[in-house]
C-alpha cells in the first residue's frame, strides 16, 4: 500500500497546498481535478476581489516549491481578486512545479470506497487501499488505488435551493435556466443579462453584498435596472455589521455601503421571505411566497428576469457515501470542528487553528479539508485550510507531533478588514463608490470572545457538545467554546452569527 499515491481530490488552493506539504514529506500526492485547470471554482467567481491579503492566501509549503521558478511573491499587503490567485499563483504552481506531473485535469471524483471492502466490513478494513472512482468529461470511467484521501473539492458546486427547508422551491429545478449561481459577473461577462432588468436576489451572505452592490452600480448607468433583496430573516443587520446593536467594533464595509444603498431606496429588501414556487414563463419567471414588505407579511409575487441565489454552499456527501464519516448532524462537518464554526453560534473571531485530530475520521486516512471541511458554515479561511493540510500531511507521514502542534499566525485584526477592500475596489474603479456618502475606512477587529451565558436566541442554536474533544476548552453548555490563540473568520459585524437574529 505504501507505493500507491495519497489522492487528494480536488486541485484549489487548498487542495494544491495538500499535495506540495505531501511532496514535502516524501508521500506522493495525485490531485485529480474536475475542472480543466488549476483553482476552477476560484476562477468562476474570478471578478471577486478578496478580502484577504495576499499574505493569508499563499501556503508556505506551496511557496518553497514556487522559490526555485523564479516566482516573485505577490505584494503581501494587496488584495487579490479570485482571478489574481488562479493567475499570479495557483498556475505558476500547478504548471512550473513538481506539482506539474501529479495532477489530472478533467477529472471527476464519483465516489471513494475501501477496494473490496463496503461500508459495512471491518475486518482488515484498515489495510485495503482506497478505491477512488473517477470520471472523465467523455464518460470515461477508471479506478484510482490510494493509501491515503484527502477530499478538498470544496462545496461551491454545490449551491444551496432558494426554496425554505433546505428544498428546492416547487419548479425551481424547471427554472434552473433562470438562477445565475451566487456570484454572476454582473458588472463584466454578464452584464447584458442584468441591464435594464429585473433581478431577484436570495440570501444574506458576502456573495449576495457583492452581487448586489454590482446590480446597484449597474442600475446607475441602466437606470431601468431594478432590484429585489431577498432574506429569509427579519433583518439584513448580520450582514450590514455595525450600527447600535453590534457586538464587534467594527464591521465589514461592504455591509455598509450595502445598508447605505437600501435606505437610499436604490433596492427593494424583502424579510421573512419564503419562495414557494416558481414558473418559468418565456424570458422571466414568475416567483410566489411570502415576504414582509414595510412592516407588513403578505404574498410574495414577483415577475424577474433572473435569480441570483446566494444561499450558501453544502458539501457533496453522496460520493463518500461507502466512507465511515464523523459528520455533526448541524453543520455537515467534522464533529469535533463543528461545534467551532456552527454558524448559529458563530461568525468572525471564533475559529480557531485545528489540526489532523479534529479532522480525522472512523476511515484511517481519510480526510475532508479546505472549504468542504467546513460542512455548510460560511465562515472558511484560506489560512485555515493551509494549516489543516500541513497538520494531515505531516500525520500521514507518521509525524504526530507535528501534526498535533497546529498553529496560525494570524493577527488581531486584518484577516476580516474589507477596508482595504474598498480601497482596492476605488483604485480599480471610481465607480466603486456607488452607493451614497462613501464611509471612511474601518477595521474589523478578531478575537472578541462570546458573553458568557448568551443563549441561541431562540435560534435552537444551543450545542451539548460544544468543544469537545476540540482545541480550546468548550464553554458552560450552550455557551461558545472559549478558545485560545489566533482566530480567524468572515467579518459578519456580530459575534454570534445567527444566534444574534432576532426570533422569527
Ligand atoms: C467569493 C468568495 C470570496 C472568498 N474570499 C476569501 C478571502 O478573502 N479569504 C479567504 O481566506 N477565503 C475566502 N473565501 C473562502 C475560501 O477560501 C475559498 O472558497 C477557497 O476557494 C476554498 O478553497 P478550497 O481549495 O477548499 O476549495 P475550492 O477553491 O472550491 O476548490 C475545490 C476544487 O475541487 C474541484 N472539484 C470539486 N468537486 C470535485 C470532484 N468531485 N472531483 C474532482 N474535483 C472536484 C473544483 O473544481 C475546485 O477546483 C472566499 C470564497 C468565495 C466564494
């Protein structure tokens, strides 16, 4: 078993990272990639500008392979946009590498298994390699042996249904032709699918702020364009960040310019909505539900052009169904890091660095790490995800001590600042300031700890086992874990994510 390769699946960021810590330690690592090059998810959503420094996106492992190319580390203090990482850094290294040879291109991930061993069988379960099914883009089916998985394919193609209870609405499968995915380019490559329409926008997380404060801008120069926000909350004030109720400090700026453009009426926000049903009815599509409009429940009925759900990611377990997985029933994710990131409980300032133990599985050797690691909370981290694969890699290589010595170099504030987002932004486009008065910079701070004895809220947030087994100590029960040492996560303005909503 020891001469077959340790397959990760999926060639992002992460995923590359895993292979070069692999090399690093003289495993052998095969990536096999759905897409047709290195960092397709990044590159599909590559107008985005992060809000990370280049510092936090670049894996060290990764960075002593690109050393010998001649590759020149990027400004550490600018911000990239996903096309800028695919362009500036994940090509150089999946092409000028010795990561070159090890990864396959067009190259789907179906299911994993152990060889000859169903979920069920035990005996010697431990020394079978696993079996990695694969696909091709013509059909092609082949199997691929490996002493060790890593699953970094993370969720992106996996978008959450705009319709309430986690399902897709009542026609929402018919009217897939009509959703655009979570972050469409409405401002480049699909402008004319926007311009002088009518856009539907569902859900309250960074991808809808962008989206939106496009569609605003577009709306400035296609003044027929129009707007409707869709949440299924009772406030947008989770995203806005700031103002009186807040517990952080300081907020995320998109936040604020996106408030500032609701109030300037520039978009019609709709809460409590639920989409029941749609019908596609030539170039629109109609939408039904309820909504609260100006204080008021009531029907929903819309006529849109387009639907940009932005309602978030869930991991693809259906392929690891033959795995034996430690899953948390909340979260989708590894049971001992859920309770870290259960995004009821949690938002920015509340992650901290965790390792190849809260990773592992029933299955010896095999892991999910990256963005799909998170199950379905929001709030992953690049950094996060580098840490992770330098601890799994160095515990496959039988260095435990290494692996258990998880650390992340991450600062006070800055990992969650969007300030310089915007200062980026306006570099690259006077039009950026869109949305009204333009609100000077602001820092978001990491690091604010929970209140103790804050509750769900009525949230049905509550965790039993909050932290345990996890790095920290967990905190009295339905308390967030308390933890120690650098934490990291989306600036969402509130320190306990949902749990700070108010009851439905
Ligand atoms: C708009 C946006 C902005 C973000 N900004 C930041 C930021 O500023 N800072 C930060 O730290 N994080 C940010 N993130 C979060 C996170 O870091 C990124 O999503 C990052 O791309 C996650 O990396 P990953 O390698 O885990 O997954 P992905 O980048 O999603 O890579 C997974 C890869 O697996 C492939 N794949 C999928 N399924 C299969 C399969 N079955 N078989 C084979 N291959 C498969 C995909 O094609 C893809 O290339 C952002 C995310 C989004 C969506």
């Amino acid at each position: 078993m020891t001469s077959l390769p340790v397959v990760v699946v999926g060639g992002g960021p992460v995923g590359l990272a895993a292979a070069a810590h692999l090399l690093e330690r003289g495993l052998e690592p095969l990536v096999l990639e759905a897409g047709q090059g290195p960092g397709a998810a990044v590159a599909s959503w590559g107008h985005v500008r992060l809000f990370s420094p280049w510092r936090f996106d670049v894996d060290d492992a990764t960075a002593r392979l690109l050393a010998p190319t001649g590759w020149t580390a990027p400004d550490p203090e600018s911000l990239p946009t996903g096309n800028d990482l695919v362009d500036v850094y994940l090509t150089p290294l999946a092409t000028k590498t010795p990561l070159a040879d090890r990864i396959r291109y067009g190259t789907r991930v179906v299911a994993v298994a152990r060889q000859g061993a169903d979920r069920t069988r035990s005996v010697g379960r431990e020394r079978r390699p696993f079996l990695v099914r694969t696909v091709e883009p013509g059909g092609q089916v082949t199997d691929v042996l490996a002493r060790a998985v890593i699953d970094a394919s993370g969720t992106f193609g996996q978008p959450n249904p705009i319709g309430t209870a986690g399902l897709p609405a009542v026609g929402e499968t018919e009217a897939a032709g009509f959703l655009t995915g979570p972050l469409p380019d409405v401002l480049g490559r699909d402008r004319a699918r926007f311009a002088g329409r009518h856009t539907l926008v569902v859900g309250m997380g960074h991808s809808a702020a962008n989206t939106l404060l496009s569609l605003v801008e577009l709306a400035e120069a296609e003044p027929a364009t129009r707007i409707t926000w869709a949440i299924r909350g009772a406030t947008a004030r989770r995203l806005y960040g700031g103002g009186e109720a807040d517990e952080l400090p300081a907020r995320g700026l998109l936040g604020t310019r996106l408030r500032a453009a609701v109030d300037a009426g520039r978009l019609e926000l709709v809460t409590r909505v639920t989409v029941d049903r749609l019908v596609p009815d030539g170039d629109v599509v109609h939408v039904t539900g309820t909504g609260r409009r100006d204080g008021a429940d009531g029907e929903l009925d819309l006529t849109v052009s387009a639907i940009v759900n932005a309602t978030g990611f869930r991991p693809d377990l259906a392929m690891l169904s033959e795995i034996r997985l430690d899953l948390d029933a909340v979260v989708q994710a590894p049971a001992k890091l859920a309770p870290l990131i259960d995004p009821n409980l949690h938002s920015c300032g509340s992650v901290p660095p965790h390792g190849e133990a809260v990773l592992a599985h029933p299955e010896e050797g095999f892991y999910l790490a990256g963005m799909k690691s998170y199950g379905r909370a929001p709030t992953f981290l690049l950094a996060t995800g580098y840490e992770q694969v330098r601890s799994i890699a160095a515990a496959l290589a039988g260095d435990q001590s290494a692996a258990d010595a998880v650390e992340l170099a991450l600062p006070e504030t800055g990992v969650c600042s969007s300030d310089r987002a915007q200062d980026a932004d306006d570099a690259a486009s006077s039009a950026a300031a869109c949305c009204g008065t333009a609100p000077g910079p602001e820092l978001v701070t990491l690091g604010v700890g929970a209140p103790a004895g804050a509750d769900d809220g009525g949230a049905g947030a509550t965790r039993r086992d909050a932290g345990s087994g996890a790095p920290g100590s967990a905190g009295p029960e339905g308390r967030e874990p308390v933890v120690a040492g650098a934490k990291a996560g989306f600036a969402t303005g509130v320190a306990h994510g949902r749990s700070g909503d108010p009851v439905d």
